[in-house]
C-alpha cells in the first residue's frame, strides 16, 4: 500500500514538472524567435529558481483540485464591512480552489467577504462562461447587499470579466479589475490547444480578444490594474498581459504563470490595490 501511494505522489510531482519544462522550452523558443522589444536579461541563477518555484506551483495547483468541493463561493455568509466584496476569478481549465492561499491571505489582512467561484467546462465558448462570471457577481452583489464588487482574475479570468463587464450587464456594477497574467491579447501557447471553444478564442489577436478590445480595452467603468510576469510560460508574448487604459500594468519578474497565484509579492501587490479608494 505505502508504495503504491509513493507511485501516485512521484507521478502527482512529475507530471507537472515535465508540462512546466515544456512550456518553458516554447517560451523560450517564443522569447528568440518572436521578440517585441529587446527583452530583459535574465539572470541564470533567478531563472531556474523561477522555473522550479512554477513547477512546484503547479504540483499544488493540481493537489488541492478536488478542494472545489469546500471553496465554491465561500464565505457562505457576508461580513459587514465598508469596502466591496471581492472575487476572485479562476483561469482556463482551473477552479476556486486555485486561489486558496490568495484568499486565506486576503481575510489574514482583514478583506472580510472574498469569495472564490468557479466556472466550467473551459472547452466551451468564452461568451457562456463569461455568462456564469456575471451570475456569480449577481448572485455576491444580493448576499451582502453591496453596490459594487472588486474582481480578482487569473489568466483567462480577466477576458472573461472584460467580456462581462461590457457585454453582459455588470458596467458600473465592478469597481476594480486585477488581472493576474491575463492573455487580454491572447496568448500563442494557446495555438497548442484543441481549435474549440475558449482555447481557440484565447489564441494571440483573435477576432474575439479584438471584438473585446474595440470601444476601450477598460470597460465600464471599472478601474483596471494587470500584473504580469516576463517569466509567464503561458503568456505569450508578456505585453499580452497589460492594457493600455489599465491605472497601471505592473511587471513582477522572475514569476511562472501558477506562481503568480502563490506569491507574497503579488498577494502584496492586490492588496494594495484593492485598498485604493
């Protein structure tokens, strides 16, 4: 039995590990081949630090999965409190559970209504799960009785909330958007995915992402802040991940795109912004 268990634990470890390397090969590959601007020196020692911080990232990412069960749209009951609720929005193929350590963090800092929601399946077009993002926040805004939210995105999250914002009845109803490696652009690693549904809508200068980006890339009034990573082995090219509208597009290098969900540097960062009045 023990190994056995030993078995799935080195397989749980690996897995991730070997889509972190591969992903870093094309980001790599990406970085040579496709460069925007001259691209900042990376340090050797810093880079493969970064490397094995997205891997191991990525390993607890996929460990505290099944967590959904638990995390769904927690807390179940609102706090009376001065500020906005926020919520914090997943990426593709992700979950709610993804942001446990961002929102054990948040409440540690007395942010006392953060929930955490979830949306499925990725595969299916972009439009209907930006439809379920915009559920969620109706659903956040009638329990506590707030007239505004504040909307934590990670990777996907932030067109989706975009997409909500403009689209599906939410302008005036969020104050700020913080997006966390969020493809506004797209994203090339995308053209490795399947060419259905929201992978394909995701890939770099898609009709949608450009749709999304006519009339202003903020919309409804909401103020946007994108923090982003050069080290985002998923974000490709990194300037995908800021706005030109955004009150600012923050660069946290030396970060993987899992990571970014488990820093202290961007849990310090998020903060910050969500304390702005």
């Amino acid at each position: 039995m023990i190994w056995i268990l030993s078995v799935v634990l080195v397989v749980v470890a690996l897995i991730p590990t070997y889509i972190t390397l591969a992903f870093y090969l094309v980001w790599f590959y990406d970085r040579r081949n496709f460069p925007q601007s001259e691209p900042a020196t990376l340090r050797p020692g810093r880079a493969l630090g970064a490397m094995l911080l997205e891997a191991a990232s990525l390993t607890f990412l996929v460990a505290t999965y099944p967590l959904r069960l638990v995390q769904d749209a927690s807390p179940k009951r609102s706090r009376a409190w001065d500020r906005p609720p926020v919520i914090l929005v997943h990426g593709y193929g992700g979950n709610s559970a993804n942001f446990l350590w961002m929102q054990w963090r948040l409440r540690r800092w007395g942010f006392r209504n953060v929930y955490a929601v979830s949306y499925t399946p990725p595969h299916i077009n972009a439009r209907k799960l930006a439809a379920q993002v915009a559920r969620h926040v109706e659903r956040v805004l009638e329990r506590t009785g707030a007239q505004q939210v504040d909307l934590v995105c990670h990777s996907m999250g932030g067109p989706l909330s975009r997409y909500a914002i403009k689209n599906l009845g939410l302008a005036g109803r969020v104050r700020t958007v913080i997006t966390l490696g969020s493809p506004h652009h797209g994203t090339r690693i995308a053209a490795l995915f399947p060419a259905r549904g929201a992978a394909a809508q995701m890939r770099y200068r898609s009709p949608f992402v450009r749709e999304l980006a006519d009339g202003g890339e903020c919309p409804g009034g909401a103020r946007f802040h994108c923090l982003y990573s050069d080290m985002d082995n998923f974000v490709m090219p990194a300037a995908t991940a800021t706005l030109s509208d955004a009150a600012d597009n923050l660069c946290l290098p030396y970060l993987g795109h899992c990571a970014l969900l488990y820093s202290p540097r961007v849990a310090r960062a998020v903060a910050e912004r969500l304390r702005i009045d």
